[in-house]
C-alpha cells in the first residue's frame, strides 16, 4: 500500500539520502551537476520545506521507504512535481505506476500536473506519457550538455 509521509525540517538529511540513491545513476550518467537532486544543499531542501507552497514526501510501500516525491502549487489547481524517483532496489515493479494513481486520489482537487523530465531517458518519457502526460511542445527543450535535455510535460484532467 502507497503512502506519502512529509518530510520535515527534521529530514533533511534523510532526504539527501534519498534523493542520492534515487538520482545518483543520473549524476554520473549525465554529469548534471548543477541540477541533479544528488547536489543539492540541505539549506535548499530546508527551504523547499518551509515553503508553504511546496511539499516534499517520503514515498512508502507498506511500512519501506521507497523513493521522494517533491511536490510545488504553481496555481490553485495546477503542481508541479519537482523531483520524482524510486529507489534503485525498488524500480520494474509497478510502484511509480502505483505512486502516481495514488498522488492523484489524494489530489483530486488539481486539475494540472507538470514536469520536467530528461528527453534521453526513453524510459521516463514512456512512462509518463503511459499515464496520459503529453509533452508541452510550446516550451523549448533546455540543453543542459550535450548528453542532456531537459522537457516538459503536463497532465490535463
């Protein structure tokens, strides 16, 4: 069973942690540096918390922590996950699939759902657009280097 636990000022080490495990193949697969959710500060994911328009959630199984979800209202009915990742351990068993159905049973209220995702993980870009995410062709992709691009992709309901 999938549930969301928030994280507090009090874990931001342990969401360091999880963000490191999640995104660290990112890390050295693309050399990221400036984006990639492995680098960032604990004075940044402090902030990101105390931000009353953000939400960072542990992602559970059962009783395991399985991965982060963070979470940022642009508008009323409209977020926009930030970061999204399972631990490595825990891929190829349905449990994003399972995380997303149950994200939007606890948010029925949004109404639009945007990310940002890396154009070269055909595997990311199946899965999202497998849950209905169509790109958003009227932003530009964003070169990061010349192994990375960054796009966008939304979720109308």
């Amino acid at each position: 069973m999938i549930t969301f636990i928030k994280a507090t000022v009090n874990d931001v080490y342990k969401v360091i942690s999880v963000q490191t495990q999640c995104f660290i193949e990112f890390l050295d697969r693309y050399h990221d540096d400036t984006i990639n959710p492995t680098n960032e500060s604990a004075a940044s994911i402090k902030r990101y918390i105390e931000d009353l328009n953000s939400t960072i959630y542990f992602i559970k199984n059962n009783d395991t922590v399985i991965g982060i979800i963070k979470l940022k209202k642009e508008q009323e009915k409209v977020y926009k996950i930030d970061d999204f990742g399972i631990l490595p351990e825990f891929r190829d068993q349905h449990l994003g699939t399972n995380v997303m159905i149950e994200l939007q049973k606890q948010y029925t209220f949004v109404h639009t759902w945007k990310l940002s995702t890396i154009l070269e993980e055909e595997r990311n870009i199946y899965f999202y657009e497998k849950l209905g995410f169509k790109r958003v062709l009227e932003t530009a992709p964003i070169k990061i280097n010349d192994q990375m691009t960054i796009v966008d992709y939304q979720l109308n309901k």
